[in-house]
C-alpha cells in the first residue's frame, strides 16, 4: 500500500494546487446576489446598489435573484444549499435575525448555515401614514388610536417583519390597539398606502422616502433616536414622548458556510472599498441609510446580538409568523 502514497500525495498537492489557484482567481464567473423578497422593496434597492459596485470592481455580472416568499425563509434556504463557493451570495435584512424569534421551526441554522461577508447600511425606519387619515402628527395619531381602538390599520411586508416589530413596539409604548394587515413585499405596502387603502406604515428609508418627501404620504416620525438628516424636520417618536423607542433596518451580505477565507476576505475588502466611495455615501444617504464598513468577525457579532433582542421583543409583544 505505501507505493501508492507518493501518487496519492502528489494527486492531493494537484488538487491543493487547484483550488488555491482558483479561489485567487475569485471572481472568474458570474455572481449572484440572491435577495429574499419581491424586486422594488428596500433590500432590493440596496442590493442592486451593492451589485453595480461589484461588478464594476471585477468585470463580472451580478446578478440579482429575487426569491421571495415565507418572510425570507425560501430565498434564504436557497442559499444555504447553494455552493459554498463565493458565487451565491444572500443580501440580509433585520429581518433575517427577527425570523428565528418569530418562527417556530425554520430549515437552516441562521448562525451555523452562513458565513457573514460584510455589513452594508444601516437606517432608522420612517412612520408615514395615508394622506386619507386625519391627523397631522404622531401625536395625533395616537390621540386617534386612543380614542378610537382597532379603527387603524397598518401594513407590513408580512408577518414577522421589521415592519410588524416597529408597529408592535409602537402600540404597546403607546398604550393603543392597531390591526395588522401583511402584505407579500413592501412594494405592495407602499402602493397601499399611497392608494389609501390602508392608514399606516412603518418602512424603511430607502423605500418610503421618495414617498414621504413628495408628498404622497404624511410623514409622521423616524423610529431611530436622533432625527434623519434626511428628513430634518421630522420628529423621532422619542422626541414626542416614547421615551428609549429605537428600531431600525440594516442590510448585509452572507454567503454559505464552509466558503473560503480568502474568497470571504476578497468580497469584504470590496463591499468595503465601494461604502467608502462618494457615489455609494451619496447613494445611501439620499435612500436615508449610512454606509457601515464591517468585518466578517464584527457582523457576526452583531447578528449575534440581533437575534437575542428580537426574541425578548417577539415573546412580550407575542408575535409570530408561522
């Protein structure tokens, strides 16, 4: 048997030899940049900025997979059966880290299945309601809801979204009962709102600000805890006396585990270059998102820590999305 071992160990160095060459040759394909929900919603938006930037960078399409369905589950499982090559990457919301509290089984370990790449952006969430609604005002709307209970409605890009959460939270610091009404995707959300068919929304920046600033819906209050520079004249719901209310979105990249250091290391010395370009500052700025540079280390860390607090929050404001 040990005659064959040289051959064996030469096979095994070709091999070495190859996969060595090909992950420094990364990219020398097409990527595709999976995004978990319909096309026109704000992972979207934020993925498509992310792709021109890559390719740009490398010569290579990116192309953008929209795989919507069951609140991001179908998109990201996807994914997680894809090759762990650096060729299939998942463009990740809060949503991901809000799923496994609000899920009571899902096909994929969020913190096994992937590896994090990079952190994109990061933005506070914008409360706009329908131009319909008689109010003018956040406080407005809760003196309404107080004196009216269950006659307003919200929407959410489905049940167990950033959207839903924000909503919820809302409520119950504002000691008010809203209706829930899910729709499949953003996009829908909006439509909806500015078609006055249902009276409010907690969205993201890069979605609703178009929106808000031409007045085809009332913007009412930014969920983060200083005002948007986006939209100065805007009132946080802290400032209008939800004392510590904080919710926000966030974006980033992952890709399958088992992908390799160095091709993980190439896409996050990129994604890291391109937030740092004035273009992307500019671009993420104007949608009321700030570009975030990231290690893999740091955006796991911080998916870590997601995860622990959407669970608390599910569980006392009893939100499920199975």
């Amino acid at each position: 048997m040990r005659k064959f071992l040289p051959g064996l160990a030469a096979a095994a160095s070709l091999l070495l030899g190859f996969t060595t060459s090909a992950q420094a040759q990364y990219p020398s394909k097409q990527i595709t940049l999976v995004v978990p929900f319909a096309a026109g919603g704000s992972n979207d938006i934020v993925a498509r900025a992310i792709g021109k930037k890559l390719g740009e960078a490398w010569g290579q399409t990116v192309i953008i997979d929209n795989r919507a369905g069951a609140g991001g589950v179908i998109g990201t499982s996807f994914v997680a059966g894809s090759a762990p090559d650096g060729y299939t990457l998942l463009l990740v919301s809060s949503t991901y880290t809000i799923n496994p509290a609000v899920k009571a089984s899902m096909p994929f370990d969020t913190l096994k299945a992937f590896e994090p790449v990079a952190f994109v952006a990061s933005s506070p969430l914008l409360m706009a309601s329908a131009n319909k609604l008689p109010i003018k005002s956040a406080q407005d709307l809760i003196a309404l809801a107080k004196n009216k209970p269950g006659s307003i409605n919200y929407a959410s890009a489905g049940p167990g979204s950033i959207n839903q959460i924000a909503a919820e939270l809302f409520a119950t610091a504002a000691g008010v009962k809203i209706v829930h009404v899910p729709y499949k995707g953003g996009s829908l959300a909006v439509n909806d709102l500015v078609g006055g068919h249902v009276d409010l929304y907690i969205s993201s920046m890069p979605q609703i600000l178009p929106i808000a600033k031409t007045g085809q819906a009332r913007p009412l209050a930014v969920t983060g805890l200083k005002r948007s520079p986006s939209l100065p004249d805007v009132p946080t719901l802290d400032e209008i006396g939800l004392k510590g209310y904080e919710a926000s979105s966030w974006w980033g990249i992952v890709t399958p585990a088992g992908t390799p250091a160095d091709v993980i290391a190439k896409l996050n010395a990129e994604i890291n270059k391109a937030l740092g370009s004035d273009e992307m500052k500019r671009f993420l700025e104007g949608e009321g998102a700030e570009a975030v540079a990231m290690s893999p280390q740091a955006f796991r860390g911080l998916i870590e820590t997601e995860i622990k607090r959407w669970d608390k929050v599910a569980k006392e404001a009893n939100i499920r999305a199975d």
